[in-house]
C-alpha cells in the first residue's frame, strides 16, 4: 500500500519554476517502487535519486541556478552548459523541505478513492467489492465499512451542492430552457435546425458551430441512393454569406485582384454578372495568383435592375477562410470604415424605398402585442432577468460588432451576412419534385387587403403590377419545374427567384416520399420547357426579394409562431383541413440556386446534381420540417464529403493542402490520428516503422515537391553527362547528399502551390491519356502536343514545385485509406499487371525497425538508472548517439516544431520520429503522393481515391512509362504490405 | 432484383462520341474556344419492365437481367431501350432472347429520334464568350419482347 501511494505520488512534487518533464517522473516512479519494496528508507530514498548520489553527480545534475530539475535528465547536453560553482543551501534545503513535505501529506492523506481491497494481492479481489463488504477478507471488514459510510456521507454531499440548480420539470420550462439554451449558443453558433440535429446527429463543434456529423442510425448506403435516386437533405446555413455592394466597374476591378483567369472563369463570366448563374471561383490573395491561395468561394450576382449601375454580390465561402476572405476584400475594395451597427446604411436601389416607410409606421404593433406578453411572463419570474428571447443568427458575436465596413473611395460596402441567410442543399435527381411539393408560389392578397396599408412586405407588394406580373412568370417557371424527371436535365447554376407561402401550411398529416408527376406529361407546355432546359432562367425571373435586407427583416420578424398557427389549425371547422385564407405573414421570399452535379470526368455525368435554397433568417424550421416530410433523407458533414468524393470534385478544408485552412485542417488531423493510435498499447498498434511507411498521420507535402525536384535536376545533370542514362536510377547516397544540401536552403520559404492553371492542367490530363474509371475506353483528346522531355522540361520550368490533384481509380481489388501511398511501378509490375490476377500484386518487403533497440535501450537506461545511478548517464549518451548513426541523417530539422519537439522527449512505438529521411526512395517502389480521400466508390463500383502527386514526380513517372502502360501507379495503404495497382485521371 | 439499383448508372444510354461529330456539323464551333460537355439524355419515367442497354454494364449482365425480368419477374413482356451506340447491344441481346428461348418470344421493334442537349463552355473566361447550348438528333431503339398470347 505503502508502495503505491509512493508511486503516484511523485508527480506532485514540484519545485517552484523547475520544469519537471515526464520522463523524470516516470523514472522516479520506477526508483520508488524498487526502495519500496526493499523496504528500506522508502521515505526519502525513496524519493529522488539525485538526493542518493554522491555530491559529484549532484553538481552535474544542477540545472539552473535557481531551480533544482528533479531526477535524472535524458540530454545530457543541458547539465555541462551552465554548471554553478556554488550550491547555494537556502534554495536547496527547501526544495527538499517542499518535498518531504508533500511526500509526508501523501503519505497521511487517504482518499475517498482509496479502497481497502486495493491493500490485498491480486489472487484475493472479487467482484463487486465495493458493494458487498462480505466479500472482503473479515479482517478489513471495519475498515470497509467506515470508508463506505464515509464515500457515502460524502457522495450526498456533493448532490446536495448540485440539487440547488432548480428541478428538472423547472428546467424544461420553456423559458428556462430558452435562457439555458442561448447561454449554450454563445460559444459555438448554433444552426437554426440544431436542436433537430442534436437528437439525430453526433454533433461536433467545428469552425466555430455546432454542426452534425453523421446520423446516429445506420445509413450510409441509403444516403447515397437517396443521392443517386431520389434526394438528400443538407444544412449549409454554416457558410458564411458576405455581401458586397457599389458600382460594377469598380466592384469588378476590385475583385479581380483575388483572382486568375488562368484558373478558370472569374467574378466576371458572362452568364455569371446577369445573376442567371451561380459562379465558382478559387480565390487567392490579392495579386498573388500562383501562390497563396485561401480557398474556393461561390458567388451569385444580383440581376441587375432597369437604369442602375448598382450591382449586389454575394460571395458564399466556408467559416475556416471567412476571415481571411473578409480582410483581403477589405483591403482591395479599401473599405475600412466600420459601421456602427445600429445605423445599418442600406443602400437598395430605388423601388424599395416606397415600401420602408409604411413598414417603419406599422413597426410598432407587433412590437406591442410582445411586450404586452412578455411582461406577463417576466412577472412570474424575477425582474432581473432578461426575458428570453430566440437568438436568431449569430449568437457568438456582441451586438456591437461591426459586420458593415464602407469605402469613401470606391464606394463598395462589405457587409457580412454570416448567419443572416439559411441556405439548405438539396442533393439528387428528384430534389427538384421535393421542391415543387413542399414550395407553393405566394398566394396573391385578395382586394380587401390590398386597400388597407399593412406592415407586411406582401401586400404592399401586391399593389404594384410589374412585381406581380414577375411574381406570376416566376410561379409559371416554378411549375414547369415540376414537369422535369431529373435535375441533371436543368443548365448547371441556374438561379430562380420566388415567393412561397408558408410551407407549414400544406404540411401532410404523414411523411411521403415525393415522387415526379409522371402522368402530367402529354399536358406539359413542351415548347416553354424546352426553353428552360437549354437556356435556363431568364434574366428577369431570377430576382428575388430575398436580396433586399428591409424584405429580409420584414419576413424574419412577423414569422408566425408555431403556437399561433397550431391554434388556427385547431379552429378550422374540418380538422386537417387547410387553412383558407392563407395567413398575411405567411410569404416568403426565396432563392432557388440549382448546384451542377458531376461535370468531370466520363461517366456519372451529372451525378449529384442538385438545389440549393436560400431562405431568410428565422424560417428555417418550418422550412425544414416540411422538406422532410417529402421523404428525403438528410446528410451530415461526413456525407458531404462522401458527396463530393463521388463527384470527383476536392472537398473544402481537406483537399486544399496550399490554403492556410487546408494546412489548419491536416494539423488537427494529424493530432486527432497520432492520439487515437497512442491510446492502443503498443504491441497492439500498427507498426509503421516496419511497413516502411513514414508518415501515416500526415503528407509532408513540402519535403516530397522539393525531393522531387532536386530528382528531376538531377536527371537533366545526368542527361548532359551521359545521355545513355537518362533516367531517376541514381544512387541514393548522392541524391540524399544533395538533398540535405539543397533542403537546407530551401527551407526558408515554404510554399507549395497546387496546379489550378487550366491550360497545364488540360495538357497534364491528356499526357495522362484519361480512360474512364475501369480503363475500358479511352476517349478522344483534343490536341495534345505529345509527351516528350523537351516538352517535359518547360512544362517543368513553370511548375517544378507544385502538386496536382489526381484521381485513382483501383483497377482489381483494394480499398485506399486516408494517406495510402501513390508509388511508381517497375518494369516488373507492370509486367505483373498483363497477366490479369488479382492476387498478382507487387508487395513491399518488410522494413527493420531501427528504433526498436533505442527504444529498449531507453526503457532499460531508465530502470538501469533507478539501481545504479552512475551508469545511466553513459547508456543514454550511447543511446542517443547510436540510432542517429544507423539512421540516414537526412535532415528537414525544422519540418514541424511540435512533433518534433515530441519526438526528442519520447520515441513512440511503431512511428518514424522526426526528422524524416528521404520520402521518395524510402520504400522499394518511389512514391508521388499520397491520398488525402479514399474508399470504395458506390458509384463505381470499385476501390476510387483522390489525392496530390507531385507534378515533377508524375512527368518523369509518364516519360519512363511504356506507352500502354502510361498514367498506370501503384496505391499502398499505411498498414498494409500490398501494392495495388491504380489507374492516375487528372479531369479538368 | 428486377429493379435496377441505380438507375444512375445502370439506366442511362450512352450516346457513342462517334454520332457527335456526324450529326453536327463542326463549323460553328471551335474546339480551341469552347469545352463540350454533354448533358444526360432525357429521362422518362420507367416501369418495372423497361431496361435501358448501356455500352458500360457487361453484356452478359444484361441479358441475365433481361431473362430474369422475363423468367423470374414474372413479366409477359419487357422494352429493351437503346440509343446511339448502344442500338447495337439492344438488338443483340433482344435477339439472344429470342433465340435462348426456343421460338416462345417475339419481338417488335420501333425506332424513334432522341433530342441531346450539348452545353459549350468558353475556354476563354472573358466576359465575351457566352456559354452555349445546342441540341442534336441520335437514333433509339426500343424493342418490345413478348410472349405472344395463346390465342
């Protein structure tokens, strides 16, 4: 007992400002044991082994001049750099004070955690001891039984300290859990479906939201037929909507700093500046195009409006680069100027005017009637307390931040819409038929409220001919919409402007799955829905009120309760029945922004197709319930990645390896990978030291583009040499050699940059010679000059560094995992690959584990250390010289400073501790890349990956590569020995 | 079983790349300027005994899905769709059944002309280059095999 008590106790021991690092106290934890068990002078003995030593290796050990480091420190480095002359007895006297001090309260104190059995040997313990007292030993009965009454005395003490928070019935009370629940949204914004979420979803808190992750049932293969079949359901009110607002010419010229038109079509495409289309675009710091990119944003331009050069932009992006984003458009629209929120500037063009006036006169009564009901509740409550209200928005942010900046210059103003737009996406062929079913066009007011002035926006809309007249094309576009089978069918972003009513309204009584009408296809105005399939939206049709924020604020405040609409119901004659005149309130406006499914790549064209609708704040429950009431299923994050994994398109923080959130992103997932594999007993883990793999929790995509580089340079020397050699065969000593050289210098500056120039990216693809996913038919490519070194090279010349994302495809068996290694075949290989087996695959042979002995030699100099102190310090000066000599020492010191720094203290079993050697020559086969998504594709029906090759990497494989072979790789998962062979398609 | 599982993959006919450049005319396009990108083809809605011939699904498959729909699924008779290049494949695995059945099947064959949509994409980003659609003509084939009646 005595013993254990010694074991645990050391860890309290500290001694003001002396850092006491892990491994000491590991040790002492040994030491103690042993002279506990000798029985000796376990109390002081016992305690430091320093203290035991012979005044010789006390200096050695002294640290620093002040503090005293307890126990026997691994690098031996530290103790001959500042050794004092002098001990000075004050200090030392009472560390040792301190410590006996502490070791003696340790010894004293027993815990309530503390049991009795704990004093009996292992073969004597039962089950349930601590309930049944007669299954202890008689003689410890006593003993048990007052601890028992004493845990239990202070068990009820500490529930009577808890029952002071008031009862469960008072704390479901609907204000009570309002209050609890705005108190919790503070951190962490909360979606306005959380609540629905948090009982079906494993929610997670990611870039500052609560988000669902995955459904608590079992469906994964039913949400991706209901992607591929019917519809899948996703809240995306989490991106983050900034909204931007002035002149075109000055907004265009603004924004094109963040952008290339080498990339693909900017802020500026055509179809895009009418509004008929949603645009995408990845932006980059302001002029910085190659490098530096923060991440791809989608954006919609508001239509324009007759006579007016004052445009509106929305630009969607994620919550991980809204900050970034929002101070790069800062500085290029140069607006600095804050607004004070109360004094929102809303500058809309000039037909909203007539409608804020009557808006702000009528203001006052809904506001009445609240506080006439507020003040009802508060009187029951204390007064102090602010009465509960539902935060809609963002609740993390103090009302006093500013969300509008200004420019005096340019006359843009940026506002920041985060939280202000519910945005749903609607994933699947028949997302559209789920529209069609729950959304019903806006009811137009009949005449008696027409002539009456009203405080809602619908009316006084009604008043107007040409906003009716628009409303009814709108409508007439949102019915043949219904007549559609598939929403492939529709011109990829088309936008669609509408009033619904209230979808609560026309809620069925029962969930049914919303199918296309299929008979309503002889009446179908063939002609008009021709139209609409190859041109799209006209111009005109896809305005909406929903761009307008005084229509916005309208609709969010005078949202009918649900109680309110549950007691009309209740009043209606037939039960079920509708309600017939729809209630005033109940409009509004929406967006309707179709999403392009697959565009890449040969088959599953338009796959995932889908909507997205954008809703103002506040409405996004009764929105919601009805859409589920369709039958749809609804997706988390994890399929949204699944989502976009089967349309071949990179997923936002994860695939953006050269963003600052895709770096942020790989960072926590490095964390998260490296804890769950510590949390295994070593002898249980995967050894990655052995299956040769260096960096199972992360890709060091830095370390592999300069490998690569310094290869192909070495090559091209080579090449002018000897030109009968023209190839990467080098030996690996002067490769490395170079390597430490060249990295050293290179360090500096660390900058990958991923291939998004969409001429390179066209020849890369051809030179890749594409074939669908199985490599049964290869397709036509265009004009493709043809691969040669000459063309290699300057290819090269533009982007030596930089990776570009590729898809795998398996071609027999084999499932990639997350960071699965992309390697380049032999001649061998390939010769495998002609003769059609599956068990035919390459396999890497197993690698020897340098580190094991440093590891024992670690464990055993830290027992060693225990019994006979003078010895260890030479075996640790063995142990840390012997593996850096075994080992390549190839250094990219600096590579991350936290693993690093982990790695100096401690060794974990079955990982390549930092620095790596070489990356690309490590294994038998030289690896390109590695995976950042994989897993077997439904869609496919085979083993699909995505991840980064080095661009200078892949040329030199393709050039090497017979021609039937080309574009041919191998996949290794980190836990596995087995190559499989996978097929390289870079789509543009 | 009768029922595709994904009529994603499993439904959709595949037009040959060969018909494009055949049925229209090369001329008002520059394949340097613009990116072609084919839309699905229409879909209509689909009974339980429609199968649509595919160049992608292994024609042995596909026959046993037809025998089984015939066989098994207890249908007296099912549509065998085909379009562009898959015409071919339909006929072929209509004929099959015909044959593998000893005479009990018959067959009746329509043609028809499915309207495509093709989107083009400028390559050039600029504001002047507007995307465009244009709609082209390919063949189908739709084979209706049966038991004939007894009488």
């Amino acid at each position: 007992m005595r013993a254990k008590k010694l074991r645990d106790q050391p860890t309290s021991v500290m001694y003001p400002s002396s850092p006491v690092t892990v491994e000491s106290s590991t040790q002492n934890g040994g030491d103690a044991r042993d002279t506990g068990a000798t029985g000796g002078d376990g109390a002081t003995g016992g305690d430091d082994p320093s203290d035991v030593k012979l005044p010789v290796e006390r200096q050695k050990n002294r640290h620093q001049r002040d503090g005293w480091v307890r126990g026997h420190q691994k690098d031996g480095a530290v103790y001959a750099k500042d050794m004092s002359k002098y001990i000075s007895g004050g200090a030392f006297a009472r560390a040792r004070a301190a410590e006996v001090k502490t070791m003696l309260k340790a010894v004293n104190r027993t815990t309530g955690s503390c049991h009795v059995f704990g004093a009996l040997p292992k073969h004597m313990r039962r089950r349930a001891m601590g309930h049944n007292v007669k299954r202890l030993p008689r003689r410890l009965r006593d003993v048990a039984n007052r601890m028992h009454k004493k845990s239990l005395q202070a068990g009820s003490k500490k529930k009577k300290e808890q029952t002071k928070s008031k009862s469960r019935k008072a704390r479901r009370r609907h204000g009570n859990l309002l209050l609890e629940f705005n108190r919790r949204q503070r951190k962490n914004i909360w979606l306005e479906t959380h609540i629905w979420h948090a009982k079906r979803f494993h929610m997670v808190k990611k870039w500052g939201y609560c988000l669902g992750d995955r459904p608590t049932y079992k469906c994964y293969r039913p949400c991706y037929r209901a992607m591929s079949t019917h519809c899948l359901l996703q809240d995306l009110s989490y991106h983050c909507c900034i909204e931007l607002q002035g002149e075109e010419d000055n907004m265009l010229a603004c924004l094109s700093q963040l952008t290339s038109k080498e990339a693909g079509p900017t802020f500026a495409a055509a179809l895009c500046i009418l509004g008929r289309r949603q645009g995408s675009v990845v932006v980059y710091r302001a002029g910085l195009y190659p490098s530096q990119p923060l991440g791809p944003v989608t954006f919609l331009w508001r239509p324009r409006t007759q006579g007016s050069t004052h445009r509106q932009l929305w630009i969607w992006a994620h919550p991980s680069i809204k900050q970034d984003l929002l101070s790069e458009l800062q500085g290029v629209c140069q607006c600095f100027e804050a607004v004070v929120p109360p004094v929102v500037p809303v500058v809309t063009p000039a037909e909203v005017v007539p409608s804020l006036e009557p808006e702000l006169q009528s203001e006052k009564t809904p506001e009445a009637t609240q506080t006439l009901r507020t003040k009802r509740k508060r009187n029951c409550k204390d007064s102090s307390e602010p009465p509960a209200k539902k935060i809609l928005g963002d609740g993390t942010r103090s009302p006093t931040t500013p969300v509008t900046w200004r420019s005096s210059s340019t006359g843009i103003v940026i506002n920041d819409l985060t939280m202000e737009i519910v945005r749903y996406r609607l994933i699947g062929p028949q997302a559209h038929s789920v529209l069609a079913e729950t959304l019903e066009a806006a009811s137009v007011c009949d005449e008696i409220n027409k002539s009456q002035p009203s405080s809602l926006w619908w009316p006084e809309h009604c008043k107007d001919e040409s906003k009716m007249n628009l409303h009814q094309q709108q409508a007439d576009i949102f019915h043949i919409l219904k007549d559609i089978y598939s929403t492939g069918e529709l011109p990829s972003g088309t936008v669609l402007g509408l009033t619904v009513d209230d979808p609560r309204l026309t809620l069925p009584t029962k969930k049914v799955k919303a199918l296309p009408c299929v008979k309503s296809t002889q009446d179908v105005d063939e002609e008009r829905m021709k139209e609409l399939v190859l041109r799209g939206v006209p111009d005109h049709c896809c305005q909406s009120f929903l761009w307008e924020q005084s229509v916005r604020d309208n609709v969010t405040d005078n949202k009918m309760s649900e109680q309110e609409l549950n007691r009309m119901r209740s009043e209606v004659l037939v039960p079920g029945s509708r309600l017939s005149p729809t209630p005033l309130q109940g409009r509004v406006p929406i967006l309707l922004v179709h999403q392009p499914g697959k565009q890449v790549g040969h088959e599953m064209t338009s796959w995932g197709a889908g909507w997205d609708l954008l809703l103002p704040k506040g409405w996004g429950m009764a929105f919601w319930i009805p859409l589920v009431y369709r039958g749809v299923r609804i997706g988390g994050l994890n399929m949204s990645l699944k989502h976009s994994q089967n349309k071949g398109t990179p997923h936002f923080p994860h695939d953006y390896p050269d963003c600052p959130a895709g770096v942020r992103f790989q960072e926590e997932q490095e964390t998260e990978l490296l804890d769950k594999f510590k949390r295994r007993p070593p002898a249980k883990r995967t050894n990655f030291v052995k299956h040769g793999c260096l960096a199972p929790f992360r890709c060091p995509w830095q370390q592999l583009a300069e490998e690569w580089e310094l290869i192909t340079k070495e090559g091209r020397v080579e090449e002018k040499r000897d030109d009968q050699t023209q190839t990467t065969t080098n030996t690996d000593t002067v490769m490395e050699e170079e390597m430490t050289s060249h990295l050293t210098v290179t360090k500096t500056q660390s900058c990958i940059t991923v291939l998004r120039n969409r001429k390179s990216l066209k020849l890369l693809s051809g030179w890749c010679r594409p074939t669908t996913s199985k490599g049964q038919r290869s397709c036509r490519v265009g004009q493709v000059p043809p691969l040669s070194s000459s063309a290699v090279s300057l290819f090269l010349t533009e982007h030596g560094v930089s990776l570009v994302w590729v898809r795998l495809s398996l071609l027999a068996k084999g499932k990639p995992e997350l960071h699965a290694m992309v390697c380049v075949p032999v001649p061998e290989d390939l010769k495998l690959l002609s003769k059609k087996s599956d068990s035919n695959c390459p396999q890497e042979p197993l690698h020897r584990n340098h580190f094991k002995s440093r590891i024992k030699r670690r464990n055993k100099g830290s027992k060693k250390a225990a019994t006979s102190s003078s010895s260890t310090d030479k075996t640790e000066g063995k142990g840390s010289d012997l593996p850096s000599a075994s080992v390549p020492k190839l250094t990219t010191s600096t590579e991350d400073p936290q693993s690093s720094s982990e790695s100096s203290t401690d060794l974990i079993f079955g990982l390549w501790p930092d620095p790596l050697p070489s990356i690309t020559s490590h294994c038998s086969r030289v690896s390109l890349g590695w995976v950042t998504q994989g897993d077997f594709s439904l869609s496919a029906g085979c083993g699909e990956a995505l991840g980064f090759v080095s661009v200078a990497g892949l040329l030199n494989t393709l050039l090497n590569q017979p021609m039937e072979h080309r574009g041919m790789v191998l996949l290794r998962n980190p836990a596995s020995l087995h190559y499989r062979f996978a097929k390289i398609n870079i789509e543009v | 079983m009768a029922d595709p599982r994904n009529p994603g993959t499993s439904s959709i006919p595949q037009a040959a790349p060969a018909h494009t450049d055949s049925t229209s005319p090369a001329v008002d396009m520059d394949p340097v300027e613009y990116t072609l990108r084919k839309r699905l083809p229409r879909k209509l809605p689909k009974r339980r005994n429609d199968v649509y011939v595919n160049m992608k699904t292994d024609f042995r498959a596909q026959l046993a899905r037809c025998q089984k729909l015939l066989e098994g699924g207890g249908h007296r008779e099912i549509c065998v769709h085909g379009l562009g290049l898959a015409i071919n494949r339909a006929i072929n695995i209509a004929l099959q059944l015909q044959a593998t059945s000893q005479g009990a099947l018959q067959l009746a064959a329509n043609t028809s002309t499915v309207e495509l949509v093709d989107d083009l994409e400028p390559e050039d980003p600029d504001e002047a280059g507007e995307p465009m659609t244009r709609t082209r003509n390919n063949s189908a084939i739709h084979i209706k095999v049966f038991y004939p009646d007894p009488q």
